[in-house]
C-alpha cells in the first residue's frame, strides 16, 4: 500500500500505528520517507481494547489522528491506488466544504491498519456515477470506498441493537460496504458519525457482543438470513451509516472504484527507491 501511494504522492505524510512491532520492523519503517511511526496509546482505554480481533481500536485511531487533521485516508494495507485520482472523491465533497478540500488536498493523512481480513469484490462504477456524486452533492464526509458481496442484516450480531437499534426488516435490503477505506473529514457531519463509532468501540458489548464470530456461514441468500457472524467494526459503522441516511447506501459509499484495487498478495515487489528517496 505505501510504496502505490508514494508512486503518485510522493510527499503525503503517512502515519503507520504500532500494535507490537519487533523493533527491527519499526527501524526499517522509519527510513521511509515523510512516514511516522506511532505506538496505539493502549494504556488510555479499557483493558478489552488490547483484543485486536474485536478491532475496537480502528475508530480509536482515525480519532486520534482527526485530533490533528483536517481529514485523513484511512486505508487497510491491500490498498492499491491505480491512478492518481484522490482528487475525484475530494470534489464529491468540495461543493459541501471548500475550504475543507483545500486543506484536504494539501495536508493529507494516510492511516494505515496492519490486519488483513476483509474479501472484495472489485465492481467496475462508471464515470457517470462519479459525475452525478458530484453534481448532486449528497455525499457523507465519512465515505465508504469499497463495494462487497452480502449484507449487514446478515453478519451483524443481534446484541449490537441493544445499543444501536434499527428497522431490522429495512436492514435485510442493504449492502455492508467495506470499513477498510474511508476518507474523512473532520467536519459536525463526520464527527457525528465517528462519536457512535467510538462510543460503540468502547462499550465492551456494543461492538464486540457475547458469541461474536468473525468467520461466516453464508448460504445462497447473503442479506435476509440469520447472522452466522458479526464483522465488528464493519458491521458498526454500517450500521450507523444506514441509519443516519435512511437506508440508502448511495450517500456514505463514493461508487467509483476505478481508481483503486485490493490485494491481499504479498508476492509484490516493491521499489525501495520510492520509499527511501526523499528528494523525489
């Protein structure tokens, strides 16, 4: 993911957290250009927080970084910008907040999580679409970047709406969107939305209910069966979404993906030049 981003912005500042590096993984880190490595501040939240696959600290982190930021990418690590094409998802927001996207596209940055666990299902949104996101001008400032394959009804756990209700019947019809890449802008309408986001992460039952299970049984039907599995932090923050915007995925999901990909490979290679030269 980083060297796909230093291939077109060469001078973003990233910031990559710590969840228990070795100590020669993080020196080799450090010699990558306009890149900050920052230990997860564990110690300042419940003791449950520290189960990484409850992934309670990813709102934790872009809060963390919104503190500072005026927006930030926040990108799981098989992110692949194809084309230099940030700009598009900006101007799905410029005619909210000029002056957001000016600093947007000057002070950017990319929040990069280190567990991989999310398959998707690359789907092909034309230029039309792009167009009509911006002309219409109905976006989120937290907006999903990635389509998926089943819906929210069907992997979110039912003790999650003990603490986020919703019409359950209105839920079967919606696509869960991927969580692992997202921009946001530290604006009241993204705010609003990371709050929940937060608040759930550090409710022990909210986010993480009792028999919570990542891994999924799907059957033909992916959207009205019964959950076999709850996808946490993806779940959540769809969950507040589609409530927020009444059931309607067209508003917090940027439907052009011909910018990016995802891929989890590791067989890769990679330029270190681009990542180790800082005069580029």
């Amino acid at each position: 993911m980083i060297s796909h981003v230093r291939r077109f912005w060469p001078k973003h500042p990233i910031i990559f957290y710590d969840f228990g590096l070795k100590p020669s993984t993080i020196k080799d880190f450090k010699k990558i250009c306009n890149l900050e490595v920052r230990t997860f501040p564990f110690e300042k939240f419940p003791p449950y927080v520290k189960n990484m696959l409850e992934y309670r600290w990813k709102p934790l982190a872009m809060a963390l970084v919104l503190k500072e930021f005026k927006s930030i990418w926040y990108m799981d690590s098989s992110i692949r910008w194809l084309k230099p094409e940030m700009y598009k998802y900006y101007d799905m927001l410029r005619c909210k907040h000029p002056y957001v996207i000016s600093i947007v596209s000057k002070n950017v940055s990319l929040l990069q999580t280190l567990l991989l666990i999310y398959q998707f299902t690359h789907q092909a949104i034309n230029f039309r679409k792009y167009r009509n996101a911006v002309s219409n001008c109905t976006k989120s400032e937290y907006l999903l970047m990635n389509g998926n394959y089943h819906g929210i009804y069907s992997t979110t756990n039912f003790g999650t709406y003990d603490f986020l209700p919703t019409d359950k019947e209105r839920l079967k019809e919606v696509t869960e969107l991927q969580a692992g890449f997202a921009l946001i802008a530290r604006t009241k309408d993204a705010m609003d939305t990371l709050k929940w986001y937060v608040l759930c992460a550090l409710e022990k039952e909210c986010m993480a209910p009792k028999n919570s299970s990542i891994k999924c049984k799907f059957g033909k039907d992916m959207y009205h069966a019964e959950p076999t599995c709850h996808r946490f932090d993806q779940s959540i923050i769809n969950l507040i979404l589609t409530n927020k915007y009444n059931f309607t995925t067209s508003y917090y999901f940027s439907q052009y993906t011909s910018a990016f990909a995802v891929r989890r490979s590791a067989t890769e290679k990679i330029d270190l030049t681009n990542l180790t030269n800082c005069e580029r």
